[in-house]
C-alpha cells in the first residue's frame, strides 16, 4: 500500500469512539448502582420476611419457632435429651423449646438454630435447616443452619438478647429482646462481621426506622466503629459517621417479635 494512503483516525472518528467508551463505562457504573440498590433493598424485605413467618407460625402453633415446647409432636423426634442441641437434623424431625418465649440456647434444643428448622418445617420460609450450629461453638452460622442473605458473604442469625442487654462488645445498652442479626458471616461465630458502610445502613435506618443507629427497631451493631459512639454503649444519642465508607457495620433488628 502507498505510503500516503495509510491515515489514523480523523478526529471525528476518536471523538466517536471517546464517546462509545464513556457510554460502557456509564452503563457499567449505572449498573453496578443498581444491583447494590437492589441489594441494599433486600435487606429490608428479607427481615419483613422473617417478621411475618414468625407471626405467622406463633398464629397457628401458639409458640415462636425454635422455642416450640411441642413441636416432635407435629414433626417427629430427632434425638431425645440433650444430643439434639449437637445432633444435625436432615429431614423434618427436630427438638422441642423450652417455651419460655425467648429464642435461646436451651438444656435440650438449640433453639436458635431450630427457629429457621420449625418455620421450613410449617411451610414459611423456603429452605432446608439442619438446626444445630456448625461447629463446636454454640453460635456457628452458616450455610445449611440460617438463611444467607442476598449480599455476598452474608446471614441471618437469631436470638434472645438478655445477655447482651447491659452492653456487651459492640451491642448498644438497651433492651433487645428477640432479636434479628444481619452481618457478613464470621468463622465459628453469628454473622456480624463489618458488612455496609455507616452512609448505606443511614439510608436503610431512615427509609424503614428512624435513621439514628442506637433508637427505634433497627440498630447498628459494632457501634465503636459505625457511629459517634466512642465505643461507649451507653452512647443511645450517638449518629451515624456518614463521612466513612468503609464496611464498618452490621444489623440488629431488636424486639423483632
């Protein structure tokens, strides 16, 4: 080919191209914005989720799943005594509660697990429970004993929290209750590891409770690094440090039923 008949692109042709680029990378961006709008709305349609089949199942069983005094009698015995807080389950048998109306860690059942077991169980949440914890530590979530949540590395956990109402590590001090627990899972532990930036649980806070992180329903767990707290419980005016956008928070929904 002559010499002179080899040209680059005109300007107009960059100025296409330039513009094509900024098109994908807008596109990709605004794509990424909403699929993390989508996710940050399940949180919260996720937790009205579990509300509504606990309500549901107290409605028809006169008991909270999990602390069901009654429930071999519906579904069959898994292991008498004991055994059963260790004991997995792989079909419907199960254990009974203690029907004290606290989700907790009783003699003979592990209540907090079995509470996701007894709502399969009743046809309220879609999903195979096992009822036991993982691991040797009595809290362990994960995959096949709670429900994982729609953002990666993520559960949902459940418990009484009497133990935790004076202000143990990262909880508030306030009454809790049964609560729901929403955090990215954490190795032999419930899930509360660092899971949303205080700026995304804000939003979720204001949209569905009160926007103030130890008030109301919805409060922030691991308060020391999420809120203006100081890493001082007793802090119940603390607000939300909205100028960090780092993971420094997870969820407890309190006196959830």
């Amino acid at each position: 080919m002559h010499p002179l008949s080899q040209r680059g692109f005109s300007l107009v042709e960059l100025s296409i191209v330039l513009v094509i680029l900024g098109l994908l990378a807008g596109g990709i961006l605004g794509g990424q914005s909403l699929i993390r709008a989508a996710e940050l709305r399940s949180i919260s349609v996720e937790h009205q989720r579990w509300v509504t089949a606990s309500q549901s199942f107290r409605d028809k069983y006169f008991a909270l799943p999990g602390d069901m005094a009654n429930a071999t009698a519906f579904w069959g015995t898994q292991v008498a005594g004991a055994a059963c807080v260790t004991t997995a389950s792989s079909s419907a048998t199960t254990c009974n509660g203690d029907g004290n109306g606290r989700i907790d860690l009783s003699a003979n059942s592990n209540e907090i697990f079995r509470f996701w077991q007894h709502l399969a169980n009743a046809g309220l949440i879609e999903g195979n429970y096992t009822g036991v914890q993982l691991t040797g530590n009595s809290r362990s979530t994960g995959a096949g004993n709670a429900p994982r949540g729609r953002i990666n590395s993520s559960y949902w956990f459940v418990e009484d929290g009497s133990s935790n109402d004076a202000g143990a590590a990262r909880y508030f001090q306030l009454s809790h209750g049964n609560y729901f627990m929403y955090g990215a899972w954490s190795n032999n532990n419930p899930p509360a590891l660092r899971l949303l930036p205080p700026p995304e649980l804000w939003m979720i806070d204001t949209k569905v409770d009160d926007g103030r992180p130890a008030r109301g329903k919805l409060i922030a767990y691991r308060h020391d690094e999420c809120t203006t707290s100081g890493g001082d419980p007793t802090q119940l005016n603390a607000d939300y440090l909205l100028d960090d956008n780092d993971p420094h928070c997870a969820i407890l929904y309190i006196q959830a039923f």
